[in-house]
C-alpha cells in the first residue's frame, strides 16, 4: 500500500518538475541563464528548458524603453535657476552585461541622466538652452551612451521637454527681448537714413554735372506744387537765376 501511495506522488512531482522546467521567451526577449551560480548563456526567443534547483533564468527585454527623467533644479552659467526635465530612450544590446555588470539597469540610467543632465546644462548660458536645444540634446546622449556601454545599454536619443523659469525671470527676459527689438529697429532705421543720404550725395553730383538736368528737376518740382490744392504757393528760385544779377549789383 505504501509503495502504492509513493509511486504516484513520485510521478506526480516528477511531472510537475518536468512542466516548471519550460520556459517561453518572446521575440524580444532573452533569458540570461545560470547554471549553479555561475552564468551559462544567453537563451531565447523560443521555448528553452530550465533544471529547477540547478538553472536560474533572468528574463531581458530588447525593446526601446522609454525613460522620464524627473524634474532638475539645474543653475546655468550665468546664475539662472531653472527646472528641466527630460525623456530617455534606450535599449539592452547585450542581456549578459546588463544582469551581470550592475545591479539595476534601469534605476542606474535614471540617475546617470539625472547628473548628466545637470552638469552638461549647468556649462551654458539661459539663452543657449533656449535656442541650442539640439546640440544639448546630442551632448547629453553621446555621454549616457559611452557611460551606459559598459552595462550593455544602447542610448539611442535624449529629448529635454521643458525649460521651466521662474515668473521674475520671465518678466526680465521679455524685457530684455523688447530692448533688443528696439535697438534692432534704432540700427536698420540708421541704416536706411544713411544709405538715404548717400543716394542724395550721388543725385547732387550727377546734377552738378548738368545745369539742364537741374533746370529739369526745376520744372518738376513746380508742376508738382501747382498739382496740389493750397491757397499759397511758394516757387523755389534756382540760385543760377539770381547768380548774374547779383555779379551785376557787385559791379556797381
């Protein structure tokens, strides 16, 4: 009766044993195995056996994570406190480096973007994290990705969402915004007045060099004035005209 009893159990642990030992990785998945402590090999995607007791199997998933970095008080060169957040987005390219080489991949990116995040913004100006936002964001990748690449992590693009400034800090921003306006205005208005007179030094030239072209623009001018409906009309004499006459009175 015994022997009864025990041989069923037997196969029924022996079953259960069996079915445990299957494991099913998808296609982006790999299992990090080992074998009595000690790393066997990377397994996967499939179906692949696992001895309970003997094997243990860490499963590693190859897609793009998408990481938010949390919000970072960060100062900028020229002593701006701002906030700025940031999005990650990295892969595992090597399962057995990132099990083995660091204890939580995750967790260890997430604070390496954290610092990195502060120390690469805290080197530049407000106006060049305003305007450069692409060329930060390339800097920022390029050192997670050679940080990262001892752990079998791929950083793929880093993204800062926002730039967040204190009211005070607005306000003396768009101030400073509107006076460079106005001094933008101030120059090409100068430009303009300058290029103006020019012209008219070059018109006085030329008209110098022919007394009919200035009988000419005489004649001009008048039809203009007898054009316009005014009580009074004032005709400019020509110096020319008057020149002879008054040569005359010097003789006398």
């Amino acid at each position: 009766m015994t022997a009864f009893i025990t041989i069923p159990f037997v196969v029924v642990v022996v079953l259960l044993l069996a079915f445990s030992s299957f494991r099913i990785l998808r296609e982006y998945e790999r299992g990090v195995v080992f074998l009595l402590g000690r790393f066997w090999e990377v397994k996967g995607p499939g179906l692949i056996i696992v001895i309970p007791g003997v094997m243990q199997m860490v499963r590693v998933d190859l897609r793009i994570v998408v990481m938010d970095v949390p919000p970072q008080d960060v100062i900028s060169r020229d002593n701006v406190s701002v906030k700025v957040n940031a999005v990650v987005f990295f892969r595992v390219i090597d399962p057995q480096r990132a099990i083995i080489q660091v204890e939580d991949y995750y967790n260890a990116t997430n604070q390496l973007a954290q610092t990195t995040l502060r120390s690469v913004l805290g080197k530049h100006e407000l106006d060049e994290m305003l305007a450069e936002r692409d060329k930060l964001n390339t800097d920022i990748q390029k050192i997670l990705d050679a940080a990262t690449d001892a752990w079998g992590i791929k950083v793929t693009t880093v993204e800062i969402k926002h730039i967040d400034i204190d009211p005070t800090m607005v306000r003396a921003i768009a101030q400073q915004a509107e006076a460079e306006r106005q001094r933008r205005a101030k120059v090409i208005n100068a430009e303009g007045e300058f290029q103006a007179a020019a012209k008219l030094v070059e018109a006085a030239e030329l008209i110098s060099q022919s007394p009919q072209a200035l009988q000419l623009r005489y004649m001009q001018t008048l039809v203009s004035i007898a054009g316009e409906k005014s009580n009074t009309i004032v005709f400019p004499l020509p110096m020319d005209l008057i020149t002879p006459f008054l040569e005359a009175l010097k003789k006398k």
